[in-house]
C-alpha cells in the first residue's frame, strides 16, 4: 500500500499517539483490535463494499473541466465525491465505523461536526442501522449551518451545541470526547476525520482510501496509463486529502494540501497535543490552543490530523494556504464554468489552482471535490447579497 | 508487530523506590489513622485564589491541587471549564502561577494539575524544573496516559517531581497494577464514567475502584471525581485513603463564597472524615 500503516503506539513519525484521558484507554485499545480484526475480515469488506455501492453511490465518477482548465490554462480534474449520497465524502468513514460499532455490540453513535457534513452522514448511517445518534456541533456553526441542523433532526439525531470556548468544531470534539468518557460502555465515538487518538488518524483514512484507488484506476484510463502532476484537497482535520493522497502517494504526482489562511495548523502551528493526537497545532506561546477563523465551518479546526504532520515534515505533501475573499471567487468560478456548486471546503483547493495557476500551467490537476455547495448556499447568499 | 526507533522512545521508566515530598506526607497521615482531603483549586482565578490555597490549607487539607488552566479542558465538566476560561480571560498562565505559587506558603504539599500540551510546549525539562522551584511536589496530567507517560516522567522523576496517575474504572485487572507501579505520591481513582463535577449520589463504581486498588497497593488511594459533599466524602473513605474536592469546592468560588466560605466548606468536610 502506498501510505504506510503507524508503529504500534499509533505513531506517523513523531506524530500521532494517544493522549486520552485513562478512562477512554481500555476503550481505543478495544476499538484498535476490533477494526484490525474486521478490516482483515472479507465479510466484513464484501458488507461495507456493497454498501458504499448500492447505499452511498460508489464509485464516484472523475469529471473532466474543459471550460474551466481553458479558463485556468491547467488541466483540472474532480473526483466527484460530492456526489456521494449525503453530498461528500464523509458517508466512506461513517459506513465503515457504524458497521464497526455495530460489531462491536454498540448501540449508540456520538460524533462532533463542524459544517455538519460528518454530521448529518452520522445520523444518516446511525438511522440506516438503527442506532441512536447524538451529535455535537459548536453553536456558531449551528447558527451558519442551519439546514444541516434540520437534516440531522429529521434523520433521527439530536444535535447538541458545543457552548464553550470559540463555539466551532474544536469545541465540539471536546464535546463529544466528554460525552464518550461518560458512556464509552455503550457508544462509540464516531469520529469524523484523521485525527483523534489511535487507531481513529489510520483507520479513517483506511475507510477512505476509496477515494484514492479509484481516483488511481479512473485517471490511468483517462490519461492513458498516466498520473496527474498534482494531486489536491482542502484540509481541516484532512480525512478527505488523505483519502485521495493514498492512491498516489507512490507516485511522482505532487500532493498539495490546501488550508484555511485562518487555520492552517501545517501552515503556522508548532507541534502540540490536544484531542488524543500529537500534531501541528495552532497555539499561543503557552500552549493554549487558539481559535481557528475560517468561513468554512468544515476547516474551522487549529490542528490537523497527525499523518499531514507527518508527510508534511518528511517533505512528501506540501501545504498551502488561501484567504476567505480567494474561496469566496472560486466558489463562484466552478458554478459559473462547470455548473457545479462545491462546497465551501472544497473551493479551498479550488482557490489555491486558480491563484497558482501561472506555477501549474499545462499540468493536470485532479482536485478531490469532497462535497457538494448547498449547505452553503445561505451563507454564500448573505455574503454576494 | 515490532517497535520502531521512535517507539521505543517511549519506554516508561520505572518509578523511583524512594516516596516525594507528596508521598511521604501523604502516608504519614493515613499511618496515624487519618483520612485524606485535597481540594483543588483552579489557580489564577480571580484576586484572592491565593488566600483560598491558604484557606483550604487551614482548614485540614492534606495537599491542595492547584490548576492551571488549559484551554480545551476534556476530563472537566462545567464547574472546572468555567473557572478555566474565566483564569484563563484574565491572563492567568502556567508562568504567573507559579510565580504566585512560589509566595504561598501553604504548609502542605502542593501538586499541579493541567493538561499535558502545557508541559509538552514548554519543555518536559523546563516544565518539570518550574514546577520544583514553584515548590510543587507532584504533577497531575490527566491526558497524559501510562503509555505516553515515558518522556515526561523521565524528566519529572529527575526534577523530583512525582507524577500522580489516574486510575479508571474501565481498567481491566491486568492494567490496573501497572497504572499503580508507575503512579507517585498517590493512586488517583477516577470515581466514575464522566468528567469532573457535582453529583446526587456517590456512584457506586467508586467503592468498586476503591476497593480494586486498595486490593493491590499501599500507596495512598485518592478517588475524585464526583465526590460533591461531606457525606459523600465519609462514604467513599470506607474504602479509599481520602478524597479530592474539585467542583464542588470551585463551584462555592464561583458563586462568591470568598476565602472564608472555602475555608468553611473543607473545614466541614475535614470534621465529617475525622468524625468517620
């Protein structure tokens, strides 16, 4: 496999590991040989295949921008997972850990959201095997995110709001983390990215290299047996740029990260530890953690899951960041030339193409749209008037 | 499954044999018959969370937790999470606080708890080395698990710094006697399944960890978590060694008890313990 599987402390490097309270220990520890023991299992694998297609609606095509490369002068293609059911990548992870937790004996779900894209694909699945489902999400994030909300409710979930400090998805993980060493006799933590105490960074991204392997099959048949030059996602916590990444990370393709300006933990944080991991992380010259600022709720986060950390320090994914006002003009420039709506995340790496693209003149680009825009569109409302 | 090289970083030092300052004070008193009471405190809240120290101390206290706010407190409930982000919107940080520390002279062992990034940022070294000069005896790090403990304790033993683990109901019995071997000044067990802060009634799981640890250590045997009054506090020390006080003692702070109504709050539950 082309990304390597972490030491047995659950370590990428330096980064990763398992900061959690002593109470929830005995709990990852179970979690870890549960997923090593289903993963290997072919009953296991044929059920979540068959899901992922007949439920979630894989593969997801790979769509050629012809107007938009001819705009840009770079050849850009989409790795649709914002047509995925529920509209984003976020349904791989969740499909994997609900059939998880429910080997596992467990009857509840609790998750953290941020624009409520794990969210609502919680509640979805949690519905989808009779589950209970609780999410938490920060109370600013329910206040911009209204209509995701509304869906969680409607399949079933209760939504929670996060009251303390900035009130995002930092806040909410802290949330749900309280909730699981409360209940972690009955509930699983569904965590919804790379990130978390191990084995959560390695087995997220394992329910996501989907995305990569068919990304890899999808582009040789396109390009003829070859790879794009540069592989890109948007990271917050990073489970979908680690999804793509895994199908190209033994290739020659670039792997470009692109981050909020106003969280970028790769961009400006210095290692740290917070939510079970060792990774960059944005903080003051104590230690404390800072709030993250970002119009996306779903990259609104300080830090980033550990293996990002990790290739990013030996050098194999680079890390870039773009500014709100440069999301806001790609969000508009992908609706105006292709007639897809992305989603606020997603625009992110979008953004960082369209203002590079002098540097990435004729190469091809294959960018991970991991959601689709409607949630989005009320904000995006108030902002262009 | 092998270790790589960084893994093996991780090896976790086994605890020195001599007791700290902490430990040492902490079995005498149980030896001559007494029940434990810590309370804690969470420093840099407010003008006068100096004189609560003292206070408490005064009123037959054992040791004093004493914390240092963080920033993303997940083993706290409400009560502590308040009294943190109010420490910390103040200005409170783990340099001031000790520095204040330095100046009380409280009379009883006092150990630190915090969050393990706060260590991590500064330096184990330079983190473990301010805490002894703050004249801190221990350390409490509560998401700093046995596994990971390795490179902080290395540096807290060298310090003279003892490290108080936790230890949860959750554990199996193969875990536990490995949490207590590594554990200094005392056997921290966590009440019950949750984050700190008030309850009803005792749990029940309480007397079970108690008795789990009792059962396999003479270290002293603290539970916290969840112990909100005196009754509760004569409940529990059937079993255990003594208590730690947190929420409930902070949440009288909050509402503006001052020094004097903590004073009084852990005087009545010093007077319960000893009145068995």
């Amino acid at each position: 496999m082309a990304l390597a599987a972490p030491t047995s402390s659950g370590r990428f490097g330096e980064f990763g590991g398992r900061y959690v309270p002593e109470t929830l220990v005995p709990a990852c520890q179970e979690l870890e040989e549960a997923f090593r023991e289903a993963w290997a299992d072919p009953l296991f694998r044929a059920e979540l295949d068959g899901l992922l297609a007949d439920y979630a609606g894989r593969p997801s095509p790979l769509t050629e921008c012809h107007r938009l490369s001819a705009e840009l002068g770079v050849r850009v293609l989409l790795k649709r997972e914002d047509l995925n059911h529920t509209g984003s990548h976020k349904i791989n992870n969740v499909l994997g850990q609900g059939l998880l937790a429910r080997r596992m004996g467990k009857k509840r779900l609790v998750a953290e959201t941020g624009a409520g894209q794990h969210g609502v694909a919680s509640a979805t699945v949690a519905a989808l095997l009779g589950m209970e489902c609780m999410v938490y999400m920060g109370e600013v994030d329910i206040e911009r995110q209204a209509l995701n909300v509304f869906r969680m409710r409607l399949l079933g979930a209760e939504v929670v709001p996060a009251m303390s400090g900035s009130r995002t998805l930092k806040d909410a993980v802290n949330e749900a983390m309280r909730d699981w060493v409360a209940t972690v006799e009955t509930t699983h933590y569904c965590l919804g990215s790379v990130m978390g105490p191990h084995p959560y960074p390695w087995m997220v991204r394992e329910f996501h290299t989907v995305i990569g392997l068919e990304a890899r099959e999808q582009c040789e048949a396109l390009l003829d047996g070859g790879i794009p030059d540069v592989v890109t996602a948007c990271v917050g916590g990073g489970s979908n740029a680690i999804g793509i990444f895994s199908g190209f990370a033994d290739t020659d393709a670039e792997l470009v990260g692109v981050e909020p300006a106003g969280g970028a933990a790769v961009g400006r944080g210095v290692p740290g530890v917070v939510h079970g991991m060792k990774s960059y992380l944005m903080q003051d010259e104590f230690g404390q953690v800072q709030e993250a600022h970002s119009i996306s709720a779903g990259l609104d986060y300080p830090g980033v899951g550990p293996e990002h950390s990790h290739l990013a320090s030996i050098g194999r994914a680079t890390y870039e960041q773009v500014t709100d006002a440069e999301v806001i003009e790609a969000f508009q420039l992908l609706s105006r030339t292709e007639g897809i709506i992305p989603a606020l995340e997603p625009a992110h790496a979008l953004a960082w193409i369209s203002r590079d693209r002098a540097k990435l003149a004729g190469k091809t680009v294959l960018l991970n749209m991991s959601g689709r825009g409607d949630k989005d569109v009320g904000q995006m409302m108030e902002i262009l008037g | 499954m092998s270790l790589s090289a960084l893994d093996e970083g991780l090896a976790i030092p086994e605890a020195p044999a001599e007791h700290g300052t902490l430990e040492t004070a902490l079995r005498a008193s149980r030896d001559a018959g007494r029940k434990l009471l810590v309370p804690y405190v969470t420093g840099g809240l407010g003008d006068d969370w100096a004189d609560i120290v003292r206070a408490v101390a005064d009123a037959g206290a054992d040791a004093i937790e004493i914390g240092v706010p963080f920033s993303d407190p997940v083993m706290d409930g409400p009560v502590i999470q308040e009294a943190s982000e109010l420490a910390l919107r103040s200005g409170a940080t783990p340099v001031t606080i000790f520095d204040e520390l330095r100046t009380i002279d409280a009379g009883v062992p006092i150990a630190v708890m915090t969050y393990y990034n706060l260590a991590f940022h500064m330096g184990h070294e330079r983190f473990a080395q301010s805490l002894a000069a703050a004249g801190v005896s221990a350390a409490i790090l509560p998401d700093l698990p046995l596994e990971e403990v390795g490179p902080w304790a290395t540096a807290a033993d060298a310090a003279g710094v003892e490290t108080v683990l936790l230890a949860a109901p959750t554990a199996p019995d193969e875990r536990l006697p490995r949490v207590v071997a590594r554990s200094r000044g005392f056997v921290y067990a966590v009440g019950l399944l949750g984050v700190t802060g008030e309850r009803d009634a005792l749990a029940s799981s309480s007397l079970v960890i108690a008795k789990r640890l009792k059962a396999i250590t003479d270290k002293p045997v603290l539970v916290g978590v969840g112990i909100s009054n005196a009754k509760q506090a004569v409940e529990i020390c059937a079993e255990a060694d003594g208590v730690v006080i947190g929420s409930a003692l902070m949440r009288r702070v909050l509402e503006g008890v001052g020094a004097s109504g903590a004073g009084a709050f852990i005087a009545e539950i010093r007077a319960a313990l000893d009145a068995g």
